[in-house]
C-alpha cells in the first residue's frame, strides 16, 4: 500500500433544522393554542484514531465530508430529528490542523480518541416558544442556524521511540533490519528508502520498543531538498534519536563529522526542539576497516565534534555490536519511566502532606 502521510479535507456539519410554526387544532378545543416544535441539531464532524490504518491514501480521493442536516421541527410540540454525525478514521499519531489559522485542533496519540472537527448548527425554536400574555397565537419560529465548515489539513507523524537520521546510503534500512523483524528495502544506491519504516525491537517479553527509519536527510532538506524533509515530521515524537554515519564513505567529499553537522543545521531549521532530543552517535560499517583503523577514525570523528553524548561502532550488515546499543536504550526508557514513577509518588506524597498540615 501507497504510504501518504498528509491530507487536506473539507468538512461541512450539518445545518440546524427550522422551528415549525403550528397551533393545536382538535374538536371542541378551537383555540389550542401554537404547538410549533423545534428543528433538530445539525450533525457534527469527528476525527477518531483507528489502529487499524497506517496511512492517509483513503483521502486521497475522498476529500469532502458532510454530516446530515437536522429535521424540521413539526405541529404537536415534536421535535426534529438530529442530523446525523460523520466520523471520519484517521492512522493514531495523525495532527489536525486548521488550513485558514494554521492552528492545531488536536493531536490523535491513542485508539478510540476522537475530535470534533465541525459542530453541528442548532436547531431553530418552534412557535410554541413565542406564546405569552399578549400573543396567544404567534406566528413567529426561528430557522436553524448554518454547521460549521473548514478546510483540514491531516498530518500523520508516526509514533515511534526511536529515530534514525542520517545521510542516504548510512546503512540505516540495514540497521533496522538487523534489530527488528522489519524487512525494509536495502540496496547500494541512494534513497534505497521512499518511505518511513517502522520496526518493533523485542528486548524481551513485554519490554519492546519502535524504531523508525526514514529516507536519508542531506543539505538543504529543510527547505524541501530531497527526501527526508518530507518525513522529519516521522521523528519529532521520538525519545532518542540514533544517527547514524558512515564511517568507511567511498565518497570523501563530505567527511562523516560534516555529515553530523548538516543534518544537525537540517533539523536545527525544521524544529530547533529535535536537537533537544537524546542523540546517540552510531559509526557504521566498521568492517570495512581495520581495528586500528576503525578505533582511529571513530577517535577523531568524535573529537572533532567534540561528541558528549554516547557513541558506538558497529557494522550493521554483520549485525555486529548492533544489539548491545538495543539493550542500552531499553535501559534509558526504563530508567525515564522508573523517574516518571518516582517523582508522581512524590507529588502524591507532598500533596497529602499538605493536606494535612
């Protein structure tokens, strides 16, 4: 299936139904009196989060929704009927987005959550409203007032823990691919990845997190150069981001170091936020040099970008060093979620001492 990560829909609630204008007429009462009912709400527009979708193609060529207009209100003081809502499915992870303001509307993150794009117009107010001391037989009703209708931009970020970076032909697919039960393309060309992949790392049983591969950055991708600025958005959701650098280039045009610094501008433009993430270092294939070669390089690599953060040399197509970098992250999502459970108990802990004091 065709992957789509973005889409503009137009969505139309439905309008409000007319009050009715009606007075009771039976046998023996002639004067009964307005009895007008209400018109019925119009139907609203939903967003929800479906598990079950991984990508946008369904709107592709449906791009307008309209939900049912409500019925007209009728003698004897009945009612019209509500319109109808549409419910409109979307990939979990997808952001809505108001076209006109550029104003986010929600963020769908897990199943069954769901958004109210466009509200329904309310029903108008029969006759039956209109009656008082002066006006026994009023002619007066309200019509429904108009639902709402905009232009909705989806966007789908794919909700992943981790995220790969790095220039085209980094071996990132082949990383994934030695980590993950994913089968992602490889080949030895550029841009072998059109598309974001996923795959599931299972440390063991019910310690697993997402990896995600997307296709390779390279200068000016910010600005739409190449593939990858159409998928960053696929990695602002991570909690660490693995980049990964070729440490062996046949092309020593652009040294690995400066590889790192483009992608670090690239995404400095994108969402200065990104560099705010864990980065972890990854130096790939490492068995196409020698060990002292390999430990030389991946010194002066790091020196010259003066790397605080972790570093690892591996050679992902042996699968060689690939897994302890795994178990390291599994380890750093351990430790954030012990944090996260330490401070709550703490929070819970001054909150009922200050209760009471």
């Amino acid at each position: 299936m065709k992957f789509v990560d973005e889409a503009v829909i137009t969505v139309f609630a439905g309008a409000g139904g007319n009050g009715c204008v009606s007075f009771r007429r039976e046998k023996f009462i002639p004067l009964g009196g307005p009895d007008g009912g209400d018109g019925g709400d119009g139907g609203s527009v939903w967003v929800v989060a479906d598990e079950n979708l991984n990508t946008l193609i369904d709107f592709r060529h449906d791009r307008q929704f309209r939900a049912q207009r409500g019925e007209n209100g009728m003698g004897r003081q009945m009612f019209g009927k509500d319109g109808e809502d549409v419910t409109i499915r979307v990939p979990i992870g997808t952001e809505i987005i108001n076209v006109a303001t550029d104003e986010i509307i929600g963020d769908l993150t897990e199943h069954g959550q769901r958004i109210k794009v466009a509200q329904g117009g309310e029903g108008g107010k029969g006759n039956v409203h209109f009656k008082s001391s002066t006006n026994r037989a009023p002619r007066k009703s309200t019509t429904g007032s108009p639902g709402e209708e905009r232009d909705v931009r989806l966007e789908l970020k794919l909700l992943a823990d981790v995220g790969l970076l790095g220039f085209p032909n980094a071996g990132k697919s082949t990383f994934v691919r030695a980590v993950s039960a994913a089968t992602p393309k490889v080949a030895d060309y550029p841009f072998t990845t059109l598309y974001p992949n996923l795959g599931v790392v299972s440390v063991e049983a019910y310690r697993s997190f997402v990896i995600a591969d997307i296709p390779g950055i390279i200068e000016g991708a910010a600005e739409g150069a190449g593939l990858g600025s159409l998928f960053l958005r696929h990695v602002q959701r991570t909690r660490v981001l693995l980049h990964l650098v070729d440490m062996a280039p046949f092309d020593e045009a652009i040294s690995p170091a400066e590889q790192v610094r483009a992608i670090e501008s690239e995404l400095r433009q994108y969402d200065p936020g990104m560099l705010e993430k864990p980065r972890w270092l990854v130096l790939n294939k490492g068995d196409l040099l020698s060990d002292d070669e390999r430990q030389q390089r991946a010194a002066d690599i790091v020196k010259e970008l003066d790397w605080q953060e972790p570093w690892f040399i591996v050679s992902a197509i042996g699968r060689d060093g690939t897994w302890p970098i795994m178990l390291r992250i599994q380890q750093f999502f351990d430790d954030q979620k012990h944090a996260a459970l330490e401070a709550s108990v703490d929070a819970a802990a001054r909150a009922e001492m200050a209760r009471d004091a």
